[in-house]
C-alpha cells in the first residue's frame, strides 16, 4: 500500500510586495514550513499606499538608467503588480514542489507590516519580506550574519532559529537578544546554542529601551529578526516598521 503524505501542520505564511519580493524569502519560507511539516501560504500584498500615489496626476516615474519621465496610473501600476505576483507565485510553486512542501497562493490589498500583527490561530509563522532580503546573496561581504531575537523560550522560536542557523552552516553568527528587564519571562536556551555552535556563534544582550534607537541608525542593523509572543500591539507595529530585514513572526 502506498503510503499517504502526511497532513501539513498549520501554517508558515510569507507575505511580500513589489518591493520587497525576492527569490531569498521564498527560500527561507519554504525551508521553514519543510522544517515545520506545515502548509506554505505565499501572500503578494498590492500595496495600497503606492497605488493611490500613482493614481494622482502629479506622479511621474523616473527611469534610473535615462534619467527619463513618464506619467503613472494606477492601471499601470497593477499590471505590473500583476507581473511580480506571477513571478512570486512561479517561484514558490518551484521551490515547494521541490521539497515536497504543501503550498498555495494569495493575493490582497493592504501593507506589508500590517500582515501579522493579528495572526490567525492556524499560523505557526508570519515571515515578513524587507527590501533587505535581495542583498543577502553570495555577493555579501564576509561578515558575521546578525540575528536579533525577541520573546520568550518556545519549540517554534527553537525550531526557527535553528533552522536559519543551519541554512548558514558555514558562517559566523552574531546573535543578539533583546533584555525586558521587567517581563519575567524565561529567556532563550542560549547555552545549548552556544555549546553546538561554540566557535560560530557570539551573544550579546541589547536592552529593549535601546533597541529603536539601533533600528535608527543609517543601514540594515540585522539580517533577520525573530519575534515572537503576543506583547502589545503598537510596541510590536513600531518595531516592525523600523526593522529593515525579513522578520519571522511567531505566534
């Protein structure tokens, strides 16, 4: 008797737009609900914001490599929408089939760091996509990969950073964790990290008083950020509209 797939176990939901689109966060999505056994949702967001911009008669889109201007629509600008979904979509099917990974895609109107901020209770991960993400390629300097991490201890959160740890296998990390000196909540299990990855791993604490005041400085600070527990939701809409790197949200 053939044996049947098994029955994915929730959901790992990526959600992109236009501009922050990119063959790695599919990637990285896709590994994660592999790791995860779970369905794999691509969300492409039409972002709303752009839209009404290019609807106004006073727009004009410049070309970077003429220098040349042309009035704007928002009927162009959802044909080209429509192209980059086709693309995000042609990917993650490639990439899912690939790994066995059950998938399917969506389309909405809205923004990028709106997505998550009220997760559905069959979502395990909400992996939000920056522009930051189209730099993360070989072509990278040789640098430490910087993770920042917030929340307290869970299977998921151990389950997620693992899994970004070992898709990097052959590189430094530097790991940062968030200290809420008031929340009295476990912290990571950072010593059985540390143990297995001795000589590729370094930590160091960041107060959370501090943390917009790194985010504000010129520059991507991290390459990923992992955040993860309810807590309030305006901290959490702040935080996220000052980080510049994918974000993987758990519930």
């Amino acid at each position: 008797m053939a044996k049947q797939p098994r029955k994915p176990r929730g959901r790992v939901v990526l959600a992109a737009d236009a501009g922050s689109y990119s063959v790695t966060s599919v990637s990285l999505a896709v590994a994660m609900a592999s790791s995860a056994g779970s369905l794999l949702q691509g969300l492409f967001v039409e972002d709303e914001d752009l839209l009404q911009i290019t609807g106004l008669p006073c727009s004009r889109e410049i070309t970077l490599t003429t220098a040349t201007e042309r009035s704007t629509s928002s009927e162009q600008m959802q044909r080209s929408l429509r192209w980059v979904a086709h693309q995000f979509r042609q990917t993650l099917q490639q990439q899912a089939q690939a790994l066995q990974v059950a998938w399917r895609f969506d389309t909405m109107r809205g923004r990028v760091r709106d997505i998550g901020l009220q997760p559905e209770s069959d979502v395990t991960y909400t992996i939000l996509a920056n522009p930051s993400a189209h730099r993360l390629q070989s072509t990278r300097p040789q640098v430490a990969r910087k993770i920042l991490l917030l929340g307290d201890t869970s299977q998921a959160l151990d389950q997620a950073l693992e899994m970004l740890i070992q898709r990097y296998g052959h590189e430094d990390i530097e790991l940062t964790l968030v200290e809420n000196g008031h929340d009295g909540g476990k912290k990571p299990d950072t010593e059985r990290w540390l143990q297995r990855y001795s000589r590729r791993i370094t930590l160091t604490g960041l107060p959370v008083k501090e943390l917009l005041a790194r985010l504000d400085q010129p520059g991507p600070a991290y390459d990923f950020a992992i955040l993860a527990g309810n807590g309030r939701g305006d901290d959490k809409s702040l935080l996220i509209k000052a980080l510049r790197c994918p974000i993987i949200l758990i519930a």
